[in-house]
C-alpha cells in the first residue's frame, strides 16, 4: 500500500464488534476503506462475519471468506482481545488461557491465514498491543505475558516478511471498555495506575500507523506513552520502582482489601518488616 491514503484500501479488522472495533471500522470507513470484520458477534454494517478466532479450524475459512468479500487484502488489524485479573502468584486458570487464546494465538492463526494476500499486495499487519507490554503490573500477570507475547510475534514477523508486509504495533494504555469489567469486578481497578486516554486517540495512532510512508515499528497513542515506553525499555528498574510506589501507596489506603485475588500481596505487605 502507498502509505498515503486509505482510499480503496482493504482492511480486515478483528474484534470488530467491540469497543474499538466498531470504532476502527467508522473511521476506516469515513476515510474511504473498505472494511471487514471478524467478530464472535456478526453484524451488518459495517459486515462483521461471525467467527471464534480461538478455533483453529474456523479462521482460515473466515480469513477467505472475507478476502473474498474484499477482492483482495491490503491491511490486517488484530485488534481483537480480552482482559482480566490473574495474579502472577496463582496457578494458571481458564481466564488466564483464554487470555493467550485471544490475545496471541487468535492473532498468530488470523496473520498465518491472511498472509498471502497481504505478501501479494505488498500489504501491512497492525497489532493493537498494549502499553503493560512494556511496563507490566501486578495483577494482571495473563493479559501483560499475552501482550508481551504478541510484541515478540510482531517482532518474529517482521523479521520473515518484512521485505513485503509491512509490520507495526500500537500500544494503548486504558482505554474505558468492557474489556476491564472483570477486573473492576474482581475489586482490582487500575485506577492510580494507569492514566485512562480516549479510544479515538488510539484509533487515531492506529490509522496513523496504516498512513505513514513507511510502517512504523511502535506506535505509543499518547506522550505520556512514549514516555512510559521508553521508561519501561530503556530504565527497567526505574520503571519498577514506580510501579511498587505505586502499590504500595493503594495497599496503604486499603484499596485492595476487598480483592480476593490480592490477599496474598495485602498480607505480605502488613507483614512486619515488609
């Protein structure tokens, strides 16, 4: 694609019935693509076809599906993705699976399956990842080895196809979804952890990302992102500590006194010496 405009440009969009997937699909639209989406939840306008990106055997099928529908393919977006609690320090459960089934390996199947048409249209990958991907917190062990995870299989893609696709990864920070209902539910809001930023900024950094001459490697949505980003990578130990501060300054107020799932980390920190 020419990075230049979007005009005529064919996009598929995954989780394209959610939050920023319906977004995605009003501003690529607006801007002149012609969009699909995949989605667990089909709907019309624009098409979104029905499809569990967990199944192995149903996303090739979707992925042609909707290539056909387009008359080829010039942008992927994997926006698709869920979150939820999962203390590092408890063993692995369903929420935790199905975070890496969502989060990576529905975007590793759905870039497999399109990667033929993209390789023939010289065409680009976005991964909407997330900034816990750089600057991970407590927690939420799953969602930030899911996202971690889909930075290195963006960085492993790029360096196979690059010459011919190009490859980007967008890292918001919280955005308000249903994607932190479980969370909150769970007693274990990010609020004073994470700054909240509206979901048009990141679609804006996304379709900068598709616009750009030459597809950029990171995008952060915001300033405050780069600068978190370049903290997490460049000064780690630094980025750590702000992140125990942080902590402890919620543990001292007692936010998480209510949480089930952070009995462990409360006990420890009123523990004598702690």
């Amino acid at each position: 694609m020419t990075g230049r405009t979007l005009t005529g440009r064919r996009v598929l969009v995954t989780g394209a019935s959610g939050t920023f997937g319906r977004h995605l699909g009003v501003a690529l639209s607006a801007a002149g693509a012609r969009v699909v989406g995949l989605d667990l939840h089909p709907e019309n306008e624009p098409p979104v076809l029905g499809c569990d990106l967990t199944d192995p055997d149903a996303v090739p099928p979707a992925v042609r599906a909707a290539v056909d529908r387009l008359g080829g393919l010039d942008l992927l977006i994997n926006n698709a993705g869920v979150g939820g609690p999962a203390p590092a320090e408890l063993p692995p459960d369903e929420v935790v699976r199905q975070q890496l089934e969502v989060n990576l390996l529905a975007a590793w199947r759905t870039t497999a399956a399109a990667l033929p048409p993209l390789i023939a249209a010289r065409g680009r990958v976005i991964f909407v990842a997330s900034r816990m991907a750089v600057l991970p917190l407590p927690l939420a062990a799953a969602y930030g080895v899911s996202k971690r995870a889909l930075v290195a299989y963006a960085d492993a893609l790029r360096h196979e196809v690059g010459t011919h696709v190009g490859v980007s990864v967008v890292y918001p920070s919280m955005v308000a979804s249903p994607i932190h209902d479980s969370t909150a539910e769970a007693g274990l809001s990010l609020r004073g952890v994470s700054r909240p930023e509206p979901v048009e900024g990141v679609v804006a950094a996304i379709l900068r990302a598709a616009t750009a001459r030459r597809a950029p490697r990171d995008v952060a949505t915001t300033t405050r992102g780069r600068l978190e980003m370049a903290v997490g990578r460049h000064a780690p130990a630094l980025a750590d500590r702000l992140v125990r501060r942080t902590l402890a300054s919620r543990l001292a107020a007692g936010d998480l006194d209510a949480a089930p799932l952070a009995a462990g980390m409360v006990r420890r920190h009123r523990e004598p010496g702690s």
